[in-house]
C-alpha cells in the first residue's frame, strides 16, 4: 500500500472517534500566552514561542529557514501568511525568552512531544488500545492531548495545563523522561515497523499543522485525542523513578528553589532564569573531537542525529569555534545521511544539534552519550572499582614497591602534588583560587601540578585513547 493510501486510512481511523483540530486553533491552545506585537518584557514574564518556515524569496540563496515569533495579535494573519501550505515548517513546544529558539534560551515547557515513524493503521490502534491503562502494565502509554499525522508516521503532543519553567536541571530531568517515554512509545512492529528508535531533544522541531509534507505532498493534520495533562500523571509511566521530573529538587542543598527564589532573588534571576551560571572548566585536547568524527561507521540509522549532536558537545569541551564545527557537521552530513532509516535526516538536523553548543553542555555524561548514540566508548581502566577504592589501592601498592617514600621530592620542600590531588578528590568541583587559599599555597603551584593531575583522573568519564593510539592529555583551564 502506498504512503497516500496508508495515511488516507489513519485519517478515517481517527476522525471516526476524535475531532480534527484546525493549525491557527491548535496553536492557540498549546501556547495561549504569547505577547503582544510591541510587548516586551524585561522580567520574562511571557515567553514565547518560536516557529520557523520556508520563504519563497530566499529561493536560490543560501538561506533555508526564517526565525518568527508567534505573537498574539498577529497570529491569525502569520498563520495564512507564513505557515499554511507551506512545504517547510518547524515549531517546538518550547517557549523562549528573547527572539532565538536555543535551548539556552527555553523558558518553559507547553507540550512534550514525540516523534513515531512508519505507522499504518495496525500500529496506529495497537497504540491507541494502549492508552490510559494503568503505568505497572507494561507499554501502557499515557494519553497524548493531540496525534498529529506528520506523513509517514505521527507526533503525540503532550500538552500541559500549566506550563513548566525550565530551570536548567528540569531541562536535564526532561530530557531523561522524554528518553524512556520514547523507548516505551517506540515498539518494534507494535506501534512502529521501524526497528531503530529515533530519541530526539526537548527542543526538537516539528513539522506545524497546516503546513505540508513535501516529501509526501501530505497536509499536517492534528486530532485532539485528550485533555492536557500535569506532572504528575506523566511521571508514573516512567519506571525508573530516577528519570522522572522532580520539581522539588533542592538547591544550596537546604533550600528548595521556591525558598532559594525569595531568599537569593540575584542569584535566582542570574542562574535560573537567564541560566548564566559562568562556571569555570577544563578543555580538552582536540583530539577528543578528532576521534569523534572518526565514528562515522559505528553510526546507526536511528542515531545519526544524536551522532550530529554529540560532536557539537566534544566541540564545547574542547573549545573548538562554532564556525568550524558547523562546517563539520555539513560535511559529515553528507557521509551520515546515507545511513538507511526511513525517517530522512535534513539539513536542519544540523542547525538543531548546533543548539546544543552552549558550556552548560561542557559535563554531558559519557553514559547518556553511549546510550543516545548506541557507540560503545571505553571508560578509562579501573578494573570496575569506584574511582576512591582504586585510588587508595594504587597508593597501596605504592607503598609496598617503596616503603621509604623515595619517590618523594627530597631536593628542598616536599612536593604539594599529594596534596593538591588529594583536595580535589574531596571537592572535585574547588577552582584553583579556592585550592590555593585553603591549602595555604600560590596559585602558581596549583597551576605547576594541576593539569598533571587532571591527567590522572579527568578520563574517568572520558576515552584515554583513540582508534590511533593518541592520547588525550593537553589540559588548559578556561
């Protein structure tokens, strides 16, 4: 059966039981709380969302999509002017504060959606008989507010009652639940004949109601299968409590972030709200990103964008220039989209992993990488002892090979390496001004054994050595 008849189908196999919600009101109803054409508040007040689309003036030049924000009073004609019947069109279900649709720029949370390729009828009510059973059963699915038909497949929309502030450890705890709900969601010939699972970030773009599919020539059409929900209904369908949002996690250890808001109201504006928190971090040699870019033939098909993304993480980490990074990630483009998958990779799969170059991405875990990539990267040798066991083992055999202490430095004072080392494994998060000052010593001998030390221990949650051999051990403090 053809792709037009298939989607034929799911339209009949919806519009039986659910109503069909046309785009401008669909928008309304996600994000009813967009400003004003003129209205700009200082205080972030009222985010809004961000959408992109296709212009046809930009024909021929070497722009592909123009940035717009979705403003109250001018949303109506925006719709008809900008996102009905266009061939190309991206909306989030993100709110932003200023006029870029960064995740560094999030603001909170409308909908939680996800993406399920090669569905036809069978999966799509495979899908539907799965909703609203209790969480313990396994596959059961909470009830998206809206299925969108996107062409091949669908979107589920989870819409909020009350949208949620992405303070920038709600966006890690979301982008853990959204990683589980899609592998729940995502059933090999149950809900999906697509084998790979396709995991995408909370700030992903979808194709906008009202707009086309233009590889299909298929209107996006979206029915409202529920109500909006909260929290609190989302979280039990994750069984790992540990990937759920919390939205009391505690911050300054006492205080949780309502008290942290009245008591600190610079530090909470500065940190959570604009999520400038300006730590100071280690770069590492580019090596690290070199020996990315050499993964290409480990890359499978469902995880060529997080491939994408990940490279523009060790870009951060590595201190490499946005410019150089971006013109990687059209070069490998061309080697990665050949990898067979029926959802097709785009050229704006690259701006969207671009957004994730930002230094709060700088201690991405190596654990979340390997799990998004599906590359297997080995941790550096502890023969799987906690790092502190392993340290005080080597410091034992150490002494058994030198009971005199020989290999301390004899010449003059002894040497403040032992000393630096073992302060920062009791505060691994101390900046050299801070080790120098509760030590007693200049930060000029910090400086002298830090990076050898760092050397010893920074790989823990990093690969020591590429497919070449080569080391990454040339460390600078930023």
């Amino acid at each position: 059966m053809d792709c037009i008849s298939v989607y034929n189908n799911m339209v009949s196999y919806l519009s039986k039981d659910y109503k069909e919600v046309e785009g401008k009101d669909f928008y309304n109803d996600i994000f009813p709380d967009n400003q004003n054409e003129g209205e700009y508040n200082d205080d972030y007040s009222k985010p809004n969302a961000i959408y992109l689309y296709r212009d046809p003036k930009d024909e021929g030049t070497k722009r592909k999509l123009r940035r717009r924000i979705m403003l109250n009073d001018t949303w109506s004609d925006d719709y008809d002017k900008f996102i009905k019947d266009n061939p190309m069109t991206l909306c989030s279900g993100l709110t932003y504060r200023g006029r870029t649709n960064e995740l560094v720029n999030a603001q909170s949370m409308n909908a939680l959606i996800f993406d399920l390729d090669s569905v036809s009828v069978k999966e799509l009510n495979i899908l539907m008989r799965r909703l609203d059973k209790d969480p313990k059963i396994p596959r059961s699915l909470p009830r998206p507010t809206y299925v969108v038909l996107s062409g091949s497949g669908l979107h589920l929309y989870y819409v909020f009652n009350t949208p949620i502030d992405l303070f920038p450890n709600v966006k890690d705890q979301f982008r853990e639940l959204k990683h589980e709900l899609t592998f729940r969601i995502w059933d090999w010939r149950e809900t999906t004949k697509e084998k790979n699972i396709q995991y995408q970030g909370i700030n992903q773009g979808f194709r906008m109601v009202g707009s086309i599919n233009e590889k299909y020539g298929l209107p996006i059409r979206a029915f409202k299968t529920g109500s909006k929900i909260d929290l609190d209904y989302l979280n039990p369908y994750i069984h790992n409590e540990e990937k759920r949002v919390n939205l009391e996690d505690r911050f300054f250890s006492e205080h949780t972030l309502e008290e942290a808001k009245m008591k600190f109201p610079e530090w909470y504006q500065k940190v959570i709200v604009e999520g400038n928190k300006k730590r100071k971090y280690w770069i590492v040699n580019r090596a690290l990103y070199d020996w990315w870019k050499k993964k290409i033939p480990e890359v499978s098909g469902g995880h060529r964008y997080y491939f994408l993304m990940v490279l523009v993480i060790y870009a951060v980490k590595c201190d490499i220039p946005k410019k150089e990074v971006k013109k990687d990630l059209y070069e490998l483009f061309e080697e990665v989209k050949l990898i067979e998958h029926s959802h097709e990779l785009t050229e704006y799969d690259i701006e969207s992993a671009l957004e994730v170059y930002d230094p709060s991405y700088h201690n991405f875990p190596i654990d979340v990488i390997v799990e998004k990539t599906g590359i297997k990267i080995e941790k550096n040798r502890r023969n799987f002892r906690p790092q502190e066991l392993h340290l005080k083992g080597a410091r034992a055999i150490q002494h058994i090979n030198d009971p005199e202490g020989k290999w301390r430095n004899k010449k003059g004072q002894p040497s403040k390496k032992p000393l630096i080392r073992d302060y920062i494994e009791r505060n691994p998060k101390a900046n050299p001004t801070q080790i120098a000052r509760e030590l007693d010593i200049s930060r000029t001998t910090v400086y002298k054994y830090l990076n050898r030390i760092l050397e010893e221990k920074l790989y823990d949650e990093e690969p020591l050595i590429d497919i070449e051999g080569n080391k990454f051990n040339q460390l600078k403090l930023k």
